[in-house]
C-alpha cells in the first residue's frame, strides 16, 4: 500500500550538522522515501548544507521560531500524499518508516510509540505517562504515546489541523488530540527509541511545557468536543449547591445566597457548555 503513495520526510533541525547526514542518509536508503525535506530553524552551524549534502531539500528559517512552526512549514513544503515526521537528531530509527506506511492503508495517522526497550529518562516517562491520563480522558481514546514526534500521515488530513500547530512545544499532542476528536483513525506501532544524542539543542523545561501541553488539551477539547469540559464543573456546581442547599435548610430553614450562587453558577456553566458545543459543531461543518 505504500509504495503507490509518494512519502515526503519531514525533519525540524536546530544545530544538528553531526548527526543529521546520516540520519537523511539512512532515511533514503529505506527505498520507500521520495523526499526529505528539512527545516533549518536557524542553525548556527551548517545544519542546512549538510542535509542538503546527503540528499535533503533544505527550508531555511532566518531565525529560531520553534519545532512546531517548523514542522507547519516543512509540512506545506512537502509534495507527497503522506508525510512522515520525525526527529534530526538521531533518536528516532528510519528503518521503521517502512512499518509505520505498512498500517496507514486504513488508518490516518500512525504514531511510532516508544517501548520500553526505549532509551528515555525517568522522569519523562514518568510526566508523559500524566499526559497521557489526561489526554485519554479528554478524548475518550486509548493513547500508547502523546508526545512521539516520529508519525506518518495522510497529507490531506494533516492539512486539516496544521492550523492549530504552536509555534514551540508540542504538535504531536496537538496532531493527536486534533485527529482523535475530529474523528479520524489513528494506530500505534511500537518502535525503539534511543536518547537524544549530545549534538545539537534541546529547548524543553519539564515544568513550562507541562503547563503547555494542558494548555493545548483545554484548548482541543473547546474546539472539538466542550462538553467535555464544562459538563463535570457544571455537574460538581450543582452538586456542591445540592449539599449546601440541604445543609442550610436544615439549620437554618431555608436557602441562602450560597446554595443559590452554587446553582445558578451550574446553569450557567451548562449554558456556557450548550454554545461552545454548538459553535465547535459549526465550526466542523463550515470546515468540511
């Protein structure tokens, strides 16, 4: 199914000019990639030419504007029906892209998920577990990896949602939630990962992009599906005006301003809840 496709490669680079030669080379060499095209995100030091020397079409940004803007942009650039993500700096094997197109007949979007044979900290496996947790409960689905950058996916439908990408950190939670909640197939294919190597840059600060990254799962959940969100405060308001209303009632015989601020704020939450559904469903039909 692959191979009647035309697959475009598509590498965010920041200061890679060690390792991203090969990792093109490599990339090429899988026999199912008609081009790479890499987005220099600034580099200071050569990234562009050495990704043009190993066969690369290089996109240059003038200056550092972030992975996301950077895979929004080598998105655009890129001319095949699907598009493969993935990392310049070595940790994400081009050997799997072949398994990762073998799936992709009947799904959207396939996601490399790292195993556990996979070289990564602690302590990130620990938040993205989090992450995760949060992520299943926003849009109902199983999720094996929200944060791997390797995927491949129809062009098409990438096209869909590049829109919601942030400039920095994270368009693979982004992408996901994005086609999750718009009703799309994704599919997971464990692939080893090795660590990031000691070239190159990496900008990501736990807490900041933490923060981010639910920043970005309130922010597809008001676009796609709010009831999600406002249905449990509406539902926890009332409850919380049910308790006090019957506590003051029998203490003091009737119902105060606390038990009342309690259930008007829950109608209003569900009111609230009622627009933003609307508006997320007309939305998707103008899309459409």
């Amino acid at each position: 199914m692959s191979q009647t496709w035309r697959v475009s490669v598509v590498m965010p680079a920041y200061n890679e000019a060690a390792t991203i030669g090969d990792v093109i080379r490599r990339t090429l060499d899988t026999g199912v990639v008609a081009e790479v095209v890499v987005v220099d995100d600034g580099s200071t030091d050569g990234t562009a030419q050495a990704a043009e020397a190993a066969g690369a079409r290089a996109v240059r940004n003038p200056y550092n504007i972030g992975n996301g803007a950077s895979v929004r942009r080598g998105s655009l650039a890129a001319t095949g029906d699907v598009v493969v993500m993935m990392d310049a700096d070595g940790q994400h094997p081009p050997e799997a892209i072949p398994s990762l197109l073998a799936r992709l007949g009947e799904y959207d979007m396939v996601v490399a998920a790292r195993t556990r044979n996979s070289d990564t900290s602690k302590l990130r496996n620990f938040g993205n577990r989090m992450l995760i947790m949060v992520a299943e409960w926003i849009s109902g689905r199983r999720i094996a990896d929200l944060t791997s950058g390797f995927r491949a996916i129809k062009r098409d439908h990438l096209l869909e949602h590049l829109h919601l990408f942030p400039n920095r950190y994270s368009y693979p939670t982004t992408i996901t939630l994005a086609m999750m909640m718009g009703g799309r197939f994704v599919a997971y294919e464990p692939v080893d990962a090795i660590s990031r190597r000691v070239h190159g840059n990496s900008n990501i600060s736990p807490v900041r992009d933490f923060l981010r990254f639910i920043a970005i799962m309130v922010r597809m959940v008001m676009l796609f599906s709010p009831q999600r969100l406002f249905v449990p405060m509406g539902g926890m308001l009332f409850l919380l005006s049910a308790v006090a209303s019957t506590l003051q009632y029998i203490y003091t015989g009737g119902i105060h301003s606390a038990g009342l601020a309690l259930f008007l704020s829950s109608v209003y939450i569900a009111c609230f809840g009622l627009l933003a559904d609307q508006v997320a469903l007309l939305r998707r039909k103008r899309h459409d």
